[in-house]
C-alpha cells in the first residue's frame, strides 16, 4: 500500500491528504436539514449528514488527491451510528480508488493491540469465513507501550500489504512535555529521537519499494525536528499534520521532503472540508462546499509545490 | 464516580475489577452455536455470542464486584456489530449497578480528545438534545501527547462527575522501552515518574473525597515501580493490569495499595472470564463458565486479601 500511495502521490503530483474530521459546526444546513427530515434529529440523522458531506468532499477531489484522512474520533463522537458513517466513509473512498489513512492513534499491549490491528487493517476470522471490520489502508500508531505495542501492527501490515504511521512528534502545542525530554542514557537527545530512530528500525523489517510500511507522524508545527527526524527515519513516509489552521504554512514544510520531493504527505482537515467559512472561499457559500473543497485542495497544492519545490 | 467506586470496593470488600475482554476462543460453543442459529455464523452472531456471555458473567459476579472494564479493541475487531455488543455491555454493567470503566486508551490533539471524551464520557448535543455515545464512567488515556490531549477529557470529567486512568507504566514486557528512560532534565528519572508526576497534578484540579477523578494505569508485573508511583500519586486510584495471566501474583500488589486498604483496584481478564479453561475450574465445565468466573473472583478476592493485607 506505501507503493501504491507513492505512485498516487506522483501521479496526481500532490502530497496531500484531506484530513476528514466532520465537525458538527462544519456540516451545511441544507444537508443536516435534509438528513434530519429523514432520519429525525438524533444521531442518526447527524450520521447521515456527515456521510454527505464527505461524499460531497471526496467527489470534488479524488481526481486531485491521493488519500483521505478520517479521524475516527469525530465519527466516535457520535456512537454507533457515527461508527457506520466512518465505516461508510472509508468504503466510499475506497470505491474512488483513494488511499484510506485510518486516524485511529490506537496502541495497547500485545493481545489487545492484534485486536486494533485486526479491526483497521486486518481480517477476523469466524468459521472459515474472514470479515474485515473497518478496513483502512494505513492506521495511525501511538508508540507509548513500545515494541509489542507496535508489532503486531506490523503484522498485520506485513500480510496484508497495509501500513501504519507511529505518532513521533505531534503537532500540538504540548507534544513537547513528555516527547522532547532529553533521554539521559542516549546523549541526552530528546524522546521524539529515541521514538524516530525506533520507526526506522521497525520500517526496516518490512520494506515496500523504496519506503517502508511503517511511516512517522511529525507535525507540521515543529519544521526543525521534522528536518532531524527526516535524516532519522529516511525510508518512513512521514504524515505530517498541523497545516493551516493548526499554524503550519508551506514554507515548513520543505524539511519534511526527502530530496526526491518524496518522503511527505501533509494533511489539511479544516483548512479543505470548511474552506468555505474562510473569507477566501466564501463566494462558493455553505452549499458550494465541495467546490470550496476544491478550490482549497488547488491552493495548497500550487503553496506545498511553490515551498518545497516539487517540480 | 470515584467516590462511587471506592464506596463499592469497600462494601464489597473487593478492589477487583473483572476485564470484559472477550476472544473469540474464549465464547463457549453453545453460546456461539445458538447465536450463530439465530443470527448466522458472521460478524452479527458472534457480536450476540459475546454479549450473552458478558451477561452470564455479570450476573454470575456484579454482588461480588464494584467494576467491569470492557476493552474496547476486543470488541472493535468485530465492527460495527463488535462496538454495539460493546456499548449493550456498558448498559448491562449499569443496570446491575457496577462501576464501568472503559478500557480504551484514547488520547489525540486537544479538538479530537474532546471528541473522544465526548464519545465515551460525555454527551454530544444535537439541537437542543444530548446524546451519550457510550457512557462509560471511567476511560483509559494515553498521556504521549501531552496536556493538551489530557485535559479535554479531564474537563468532560468534571462537567459528568466522571474519570480517567491515565498510562503511566503499562503492564506489558517492553513497556521499558520508552517509559523507563532516564530523564536528564529530572534528575534521570524515568519518564513514568515524569508521568507521574503529571498524573498527580492533573488529579489535584478534580478531587473527589479523599481521591481525585484522575487515576493511573501503572502494571501488577512491575511492583518496585508501582511502589514509587503509589508514593508520587497519593490521591490517584491506580488501575492495575497484569495480575494472573500476565504474570502478576497477589503477593505484587501491596505496593500498589495506600495504607487504608484503599487506592488500588487490580484487574484480571482471561483469569476470571475465561476461567473454565483452567484445570483449577474445570470441573465447571464450557457451560458452566459464569460461575466458574465466580468461583475466580472469589479466590482473587482472597488472595489479594491476604496478600495485601486486608481486614
């Protein structure tokens, strides 16, 4: 799956991934309206609505980009019925020939982490039968529990040519108080380090051509530790979250880009699916949001391909 | 809920809470053979096998117990199906009146935590309606992110009067690996008393009487550890995994208990649940397993009492 993404990644020259994230805030009237008169104003009809949306979002873009990105979290929100609408999503998308990069942060240990593996990226077995329960392409991996955490993960990857990104150093403002202490016992280098070269250690047992299986995050916020990082893990794509409206600008990015102006895939979430409550995009209105969408999707391919110099 | 918790522990004179953590090959085959009669041999009949067989668990074991913790990866890797036996199981453990944690270990930048402590703590408006997702009374949370991704479910914890248990030393053999890092700019502690430490401010901000809503999940398999932990979180409840099948024995935990008899609530999963698979209850038999898990909590109830020493 990381070949397959790499070559979407040339093919439609974009090292995009659109972060689907529904906000409640961020769904039209027009499409609750209509799911609410449906399927009542409950969980259900939000579901529906969120299904919509992304619908609408994935339609205007899938020519343009390579992935999408659903953070489960926002679907979890709204229990089972968000639940459907996640799983909804990934099928949907993967019918438009997108990669699915499943922003699920799980991690446990072993037993329980075969489990999360399974469930994203796997198969279960009843009788003789395999089911697939979510289904992604890649998942996002927290580190905390170390190795065998991790590996069955990798596994999992390893049979069914998936991939995982291993949280490394987040994007957010606090990220740095447990991930960037400096480790006493390795030249006093900073956690995230100690995380990086791990990555690549685990990347090298499961290698697609040229990168690994097994990616990074590194957000887009913290542009001198994805430089590091970047030398660190060479073979790891690294996910880089935190443009746009986290705060990252185009002109961070460049040190995240391996000088084959491969080795990155930056996600916007808000930035793209509410383009249109930005002023910029604001003419497209609530019920031009998938053309906003667009719009958006463009502009940061032509600030991504200006900064770090994709030809 | 912690002032909930340590009263059931003290009426029930039991700091056990049994781990719902069902594996497929723990489901006895007559119960999955009348679900998959009833609902076909798939997704759907296992999901109903697992839910009959919480059942006869909870109703073998809830005047015994104060807690059940379901584990969200066991369920997650059956799908939707797998996450709505979940979500039956929380309102099971409710009406027969336990405590129920939430074994989930989530945790992300600071809008998706509030969406994940939205969805297993809190409530989600819709108009002028709140919907729970899950409602549990307790989660799980991974701290490698930071404050910021703790302290949106610390706030959804105060709002519901809720709690968390925050990873501090995992249970896990290579839970070392990053969490026992030498800290240079701490005196070369480990990071766990890093996190610790955290954990202990967090819970200062939310006190319940006399333990605060933030607790910490610190492993039965590291006992020298969680004797200084015990010391450095003296108001936080300790969750702790890893006694019976992982290795943990009762004659571990007295580090982990304050000295009221009280701070610490040990779990056991496979022990309990899937304990007519041991020599000890097999006399049981594969139908007989809820109260061959009742005849497990008794004896766990016992050991930890004279291992710990209490009345």
């Amino acid at each position: 799956m990381i070949n397959k993404l790499v070559q979407e990644i040339k093919k439609k020259n974009a090292p995009i991934v659109i972060g689907l994230d529904p906000m409640l805030s961020y769904l039209p009237k027009h499409l609750l309206d209509e799911a609410f008169r449906e399927y009542g104003e409950g969980l259900k009809g939000v579901a529906e609505a969120i299904f919509t949306y992304n619908k609408g979002i994935i339609d205007a873009t899938y020519d343009l980009v390579p992935a999408v990105k659903p953070q489960i979290a926002m679907y979890e929100q709204f229990g089972i019925e968000g639940l459907m609408a996640f799983k909804r999503t990934v099928d949907y998308a993967h019918e438009k020939g997108l990669v699915v990069i499943g922003d699920i942060k799980r991690g446990d240990i072993g037993s329980t982490s075969t489990a999360y593996a399974s469930a994203h990226l796997g198969k279960i077995m009843i009788g003789d039968k395999a089911y697939a329960g979510f289904d992604e392409d890649f998942a996002t991996v927290n580190p905390y529990l170390g190795s065998d955490g991790v590996e069955p993960f990798i596994k999992v990857c390893k049979e069914e040519k998936k991939g995982i990104f291993v949280l490394v150093k987040t994007s957010n403002p606090s990220s740095g108080e447990f991930q960037d202490r400096p480790i006493a016992d390795a030249d006093n280098r900073p956690l995230y380090e100690i995380v990086g070269k791990q990555v690549a250690a685990w990347g090298e047992t499961c290698m697609g051509d040229p990168y690994s299986y097994v990616g990074a995050v590194v957000g887009a916020t913290y542009p001198e530790m994805g430089r590091i990082l970047r030398d660190l893990m060479p073979k790891s794509y690294i996910l880089v979250p935190g443009y746009g409206a986290q705060g990252g600008k185009g002109s961070d990015l460049k040190p995240f880009f391996n000088a084959d102006g491969l080795g990155a895939i930056v996600n916007s979430s808000r930035g793209i699916i509410a383009a249109y409550k930005q002023e910029k995009y604001a003419s497209y209105g609530e019920e031009g949001y998938a053309d906003a969408a667009r719009a958006a999707v463009t502009d940061m391919r032509d600030d991504i391909a200006a900064s770090v110099g994709l030809s």
